[in-house]
C-alpha cells in the first residue's frame, strides 16, 4: 500500500520538473511559466449555484444569465475559462453567478470533460491515485480545450446573437484562451487572473483592452515577468491595467480562504474589477428619451459622490440598468439622458461639461463605474449653475 505521503512527493518530485517538460517548442519566451503546486491549492466555498449546466456544442457549460430588469439592450456575455478544478466546481460557479447578477451572461465550458483535477488530487495535494501523472494531464486538458472551443465559441455567438458583446475572463489554466481570444475581433475586453502558460507573443499580439488581476507571491506569474508583459503592453500603447493584491498567492480569485479577511477582500475585489473592466467598454448607443429635464444633480441623493458631485456636473444615467423599482427611488433629482452624449449636449446646451456616469445597484446599493471625480478638463466645471 503507497501511503499519502509518499504519492504526494511523488506528484511534488513530479512537479519539480514541471518547467522543462511542458515548454513546447515556440519562438517566444514563456511570462507566465508552468503551473506550480500552487494551482492545486485552495479552499472550497459553500453556495448555492443558480445557474444551469448546458450542453453546447457538445460541452458541458455552465450558464448563469442575469435577473430580469438587468438584461435589456445588447447582451451582454462573458466566456468564463476556468482554473483546473473547471467551471462546473463549486467556487468557480458562484463567481460566474456574481458575473450575472451584475448584468452579464456567462458561461463557462467544462474543458475537463469531466476529468477536473480535483478527480486526481485533493487540496492537501495528495493524489489519489498514484500513477497520476500531473504534466501528461495538463497535457491532455490543453488539447481537448483547443479542440472544442472553436465550435463551443461560435455556437455561443449564434446563441447570442451578432449584437451581443462578448468578453472573456480566465484564471490560471484559462488564462491562456483570454489571450488567444483577445487578438481576434470576437470579444470587446479580457481579463486574467493568476495566468500560467503565456508567452511574450500572447502579450504582443493582444488586440483588445486586457485586465490583469496578479498575486503577490506567483512562482508562475513572478514579478518580473509580470513588469515585462506590462513593457510590452506599453511600447504597443495597449489598453490595459493590472493589479497586484498584496498578501495573495497564486489562486486567490478563485479558492480564497474566505475567513481571511485579506484573501476575502482580494477574491471579491478581484471579481468586482473584472466587472468594472468590462462594464467601462460599453458604448453609448441609445438615443435620448424626450421627457426629460436637465437639472444639477442633488448631492442629497447621491452622497457616495462626494462633495464635488455638487452641482459640478451633470449626472447621465444609463437607463438600461435602470429597473423601475430603481428609477423610483432616485425620484426626479438627476439628469436622466440615455446614452447618447451629443443629443444630450444640444438638449441641455449649459451642461456642455456632461461626462458619463453609469449609476448600477448592487446588494450595497448604487455604485458609480464611470465617472470624472477629479472634475472635468479644461474651464472650471460649474456648467451645472
Ligand atoms: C453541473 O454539473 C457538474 C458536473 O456534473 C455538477 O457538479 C454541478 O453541480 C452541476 N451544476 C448544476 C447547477 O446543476
Ligand atoms: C470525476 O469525478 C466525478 C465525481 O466523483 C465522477 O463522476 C467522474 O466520473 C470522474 N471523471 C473521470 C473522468 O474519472
Ligand atoms: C504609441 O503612442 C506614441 C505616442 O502617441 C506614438 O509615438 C507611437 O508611435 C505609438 N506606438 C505604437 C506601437 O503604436
Ligand atoms: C483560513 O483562515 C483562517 C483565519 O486566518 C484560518 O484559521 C484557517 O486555518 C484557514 N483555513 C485554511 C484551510 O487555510
Ligand atoms: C445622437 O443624437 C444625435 C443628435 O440628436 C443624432 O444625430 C444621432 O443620430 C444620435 N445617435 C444615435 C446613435 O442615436
């Protein structure tokens, strides 16, 4: 009988020679390296899942959609690339169900196919079985993935619709498809988490605004490596921005130990972000509704602004994510526009300072994802008088 112990140095004597075995031939360097024992690390959440497992172009797929109120003009979707324990585990389906409680579409494929690596290891890093061969795996997981998330994404588009917007965020083993995705035209905006398995070439052939949610202590993302992808981003003067949550390991957006209050904060900052991102690449497409009023925004409703919400500019709500209840709860005391700016500017012609503020509701109550808190440029911002 092989006792645990043993087949835990087996798989970390396995995993020690990680990084020669799975560099496959490529001309350019690898920034994210190979995953570590860090990728199997982490602790289950409890939740109840609210989404449902569809087949999708013969995947599993996990599909949270938003509540209703919350899903008007374009679609909006997010393909959800999962870290190794798949999209159909427990934390991984409670994040895709804060995704769509904020207004998305998500749907994450089981690229294991039912073979995640939970089925071979357990979080004290013990394999269960001892011939489990942690490389040959990896191995396995990458091509099934490449092979069925061509169709599985184009039969999520026809799903969805040639108007829907389309974003993708991925952790760890994911990371790889934001990437990949992201040098082509299918989706508005990326994010990745804790990636392993990237190249200089996912960095220099990116097309799309790209946010990176890095840990501290990532023996597969290490500093340096994460400062050079940055360098790289910014000599192509790409659309990005990256985080760096101190105290965190590799791992902590998705299998954070929630009685932490550092990895708490970490996990849910990170998921909130990914929303910020993708919610700041929404365009301005809805003409001007007729019955409305300009006047200065009332800092009584919205103290969460600050003082310099006072009159300085106007408020413009996207009344998309307004639900009536919404609406009368804020009552009449912001400028209440839609989306289109310059129909706006020749209705309201003294509040030519207008910016864009998107007011949504969360369990916390409103948040503002887009506004100008520094004021706004050029003459002194008192349009509002
Ligand atoms: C979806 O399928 C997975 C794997 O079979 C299962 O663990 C999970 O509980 C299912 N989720 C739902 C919401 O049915
Ligand atoms: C993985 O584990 C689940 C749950 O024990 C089981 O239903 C499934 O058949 C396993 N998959 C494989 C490929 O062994
Ligand atoms: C980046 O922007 C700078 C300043 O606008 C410009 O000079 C440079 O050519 C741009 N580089 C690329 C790769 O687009
Ligand atoms: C999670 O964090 C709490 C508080 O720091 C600690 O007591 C507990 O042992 C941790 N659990 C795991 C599984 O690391
Ligand atoms: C925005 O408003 C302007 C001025 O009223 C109008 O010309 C334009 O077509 C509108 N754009 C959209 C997308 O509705």
């Amino acid at each position: 009988m092989v006792s645990f112990s043993n087949r835990a140095i087996h798989l970390l004597a396995f995993l020690t020679l990680l990084p020669s075995l799975t560099l496959s031939a490529t001309s350019s360097p690898l920034l994210a390296l190979a995953p570590t024992l860090d990728c199997l690390k982490g602790v289950p959440h409890r939740g109840t899942p609210q989404g449902k497992n569809v087949t999708i172009a013969g995947v599993n797929t996990y599909v949270a959609e938003p509540p209703k109120g919350h899903d008007e003009g374009p679609k909006k979707v997010i393909f959800f690339f999962s870290d190794v324990f798949s999209a159909v585990w427990i934390n991984n389906m409670l994040i895709q169900d804060y995704f769509a409680t904020q207004g998305y579409h998500v749907l994450g494929l089981d690229y294991f196919f039912g073979d995640p690596i939970q089925n071979h290891t357990d979080f004290d890093l013990v394999p269960f079985d001892p011939d489990f061969d942690f490389d040959e795996w990896i191995a396995k997981s990458r091509q099934q993935a490449a092979a069925a998330l061509p169709s599985w994404i184009d039969a999520v588009r026809r799903r969805y619709g040639q108007n829907a917007r389309y974003h993708t965020a991925g952790y760890c083993f994911g990371a790889k498809y934001v990437m990949e995705i992201s040098t082509t035209d299918q989706v508005v905006a990326g994010s990745f988490s804790h990636p392993f398995e990237l190249t200089e070439d996912h960095f220099n052939q990116i097309k799309k605004p790209l946010l990176m949610n890095c840990a501290e202590r990532d023996a597969s993302f290490p500093a340096p490596n994460l400062y050079r992808a940055v360098d790289i981003l910014t000599s192509r003067n790409a659309s990005y921005h990256t985080q760096i949550y101190s105290g965190t390991q590799h791992g902590f957006a998705t299998r954070a130990n929630l009685s932490d209050e550092n990895a708490a904060w970490a996990a849910a900052d990170a998921a909130k972000s990914i929303i910020r991102w993708f919610d700041r690449f929404q365009p301005l497409i809805h003409p001007i509704r007729s019955t409305h009023t300009c006047h200065p925004l009332d800092p009584r409703t919205f103290p969460f602004l600050g003082p310099r919400a006072s009159g300085a500019w106007p408020i413009v709500l996207d009344h998309l994510w307004l639900s009536s209840k919404y609406t009368t709860k804020i009552g009449t005391k912001v400028v209440y526009l839609g989306r289109n700016l310059s129909a706006f500017k020749q209705r309201c012609p003294t509040l030519l300072t207008a910016q864009k503020i998107v007011v949504t509701r969360d369990s916390l109550g409103p948040r503002v994802y887009r506004g100008h808190p520094l004021g706004t440029s050029g003459k002194a911002s008192s349009g509002a008088s």
